[in-house]
C-alpha cells in the first residue's frame, strides 16, 4: 500500500502557490497583486516560507493520509 497523501497535498500546494500564478505577495506595485504573471525573488522567498509551512502542518500535524492498494 502506497500513501498518496503528501504527494497529493506537495503538488496541489506548489500549482496554487506558484508566485504570480494566482496571487503575488508582495507585489512588485502594491502589497497583493492577483493574476499578474510577474515575481520577484522576495515573493519568491514569500511564498517558499507559506509552502513550507502548510505541507508541514497538514502532512506532519495533520497526517493526511490516502492510501491505494
């Protein structure tokens, strides 16, 4: 039995964590900026220290768990 789990949540995170994909924070005019395509290495680090933090909650505090087999 494979668990799916952490892998599900790596990957649904990286796609909606993405900088500038959805949203940018900080932006390179404002504070948020949503949907602009454009980052920069601040929000780079931004949103690696957001991505670090919730896989860490949900995989190791949580324990989601998706079991196949």
């Amino acid at each position: 039995m494979a668990d799916w789990g952490p892998v599900v949540i790596a990957v649904v995170l990286f796609v909606l964590l993405t900088p500038g994909l959805l949203f940018q924070l900080p932006g390179n005019g404002r504070v948020v900026e949503f949907g602009n395509m454009r980052t920069s290495g601040l929000s780079i680090l931004v949103h690696a220290v957001i991505y670090f933090g919730l896989i860490t909650i949900l995989v190791v505090v949580v324990g989601v768990h998706i079991s196949t087999g």
